[in-house]
C-alpha cells in the first residue's frame, strides 16, 4: 500500500524533465516509467536521506526538491508549486 503517490517531473541528464509515476511504500521511494510498468526504474531507501528544497525562478521547473542518498545516489524531482513540493 503507497504512502504517497502521483506523477511528478525526474531530472534526467543533460537538464531534461521526464514526467514519472513516483510512489513512497514504507521506507522506499519507486519510479515508474508510466502506471503499467510492473517494476520500478528507481528504488531509493529514503533511511538517511537529505533532501534540500531548490527555487530556480524563471526556470521550466521553477521547484525542486534534491534528495540525497546514502551511498552518493541523487535525485532530483520537479514540482510546478512549493505546496507540491511541501507535501512530498
């Protein structure tokens, strides 16, 4: 059962936004390519993590939340709102 659900923008190299389905089960935060997938892209134990909320006005994606894992893994997701970003 998910914890948190909804599709939000994934940073992707080269500065590119891809929108994914993001989903907190317990502990862990999966990404999913579309809701059919049947496995995840990403699994991140969220234990330990940092994450550090980035405004960037006048940008595509003016909120970001960057969430830094335990062993060097880093993530950023997009949000259109800060009360978006709040609620994850």
């Amino acid at each position: 059962e998910a914890q948190l659900c909804g599709f939000l923008w994934r940073k992707r190299w080269l500065g590119q936004w891809a929108k994914q389905l993001f989903i907190i089960r317990e502990h862990v935060l999966l990404g999913f390519r579309c809701a059919t997938d049947p496995h995840p892209l990403l699994e991140m134990d969220l234990r330990g993590c940092r994450v550090i909320y980035q405004a960037k006005h006048g940008k595509k994606m003016p909120h970001a939340l960057k969430v830094l894992g335990r062993v060097g893994e880093t993530l950023v997701i997009g949000f259109q709102s800060r009360q978006q970003g709040e609620g994850w």
